[in-house]
C-alpha cells in the first residue's frame, strides 16, 4: 500500500520593484528606491492538485507579477495622498519592510495554494525574501482547511 505523508516543491522568482518605509529611523531607505527581489518559496501540502502539483508554477509566478515594477506602499503612508498612475502603485496593508512583505507574500502563497487546490487541507509555506546582498528575510506561514 504507498502512503505519501505530503509533497514539498520549491520555486525560484525574481522580480524588480520599488518601496519606500515610511518612517524617519529608516534613514535613506524613506526614500523610494528600487531593488532586484529575489524569492525563495517552499510550498508543503498534503495533496496535489489533478495535474499533480502542489501549486502551480504559473500561477506563482502571476502572482508575483503584481508586484514586478511597481511601486509598494503602505496604506498609510502619507504620500498615499498623492494622485499616482493606477497601475503603478500597490497598496499593501503593512510598512513594506523586508520582514513585513516576506509575510504577505508567503500568506498570499499559502492561500493561493488553498484557492488552487480543493485537495489540499494542510498548507506551509516557507520563504526567504531577499532586497539586497545583505538584507533578506524569512518566515513560515501555515494554514489548514477549517481554521
Ligand atoms: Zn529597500
């Protein structure tokens, strides 16, 4: 009798996009600037979708589309205010730090997962973010169906 205890795959995505935090200690980085995001992404789930996968590759790379060169705000930074193009600034419901968007992104993947897989009941996902050379950021986010 086989009897898988879960699947484990990992991506690679790249993506350019500038941020700005919104606060005085952040010293330069107030600024807008850009970086060359990379994203290290681990997606454990208990069941694959009919095609066999965990998730699809297509639709992580769509969703990270969003965000490639774009400019990612907080909803409550002040230059909020300013009128900008429509698709050029995403609003993010947190200062966008390295720590912080490494949060919403693995959340956003995790629930991607559920959204494209009625298999799967048990989801982690693992993800390292990294801005710079120097600076990166990880974290593992799980949900499971019902909670
Ligand atoms: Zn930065």
């Amino acid at each position: 009798m086989k009897n898988y205890t879960g699947y484990q795959s990992d991506f690679k995505v790249k993506f350019q996009a500038a941020h700005r935090l919104p606060f005085e200690s952040a010293g330069k980085c107030s600024r807008i600037h850009g970086h060359n995001f990379e994203v290290d992404i681990t997606v454990r789930a208990d069941a694959l979708t009919p095609e066999g996968f965990t998730v699809n590759y297509h639709d992580i790379k769509k969703y990270f589309e969003k965000f490639d060169h774009r400019l990612i705000l907080a909803m409550d930074d002040n230059i909020s205010k300013m009128s900008w193009p429509v698709d050029w600034v995403v609003w993010v419901d947190r200062s966008p730090t390295t720590e912080n968007l490494v949060e919403l992104f693995a959340e956003g993947i995790c629930e991607l997962t559920h959204s494209r897989n009625d298999a799967v009941a048990d989801c982690v996902v693992s993800m390292e973010l990294r801005e710079t050379e120097n600076i990166s950021a990880s974290t593992s986010f799980g949900w499971s169906k019902g909670e």
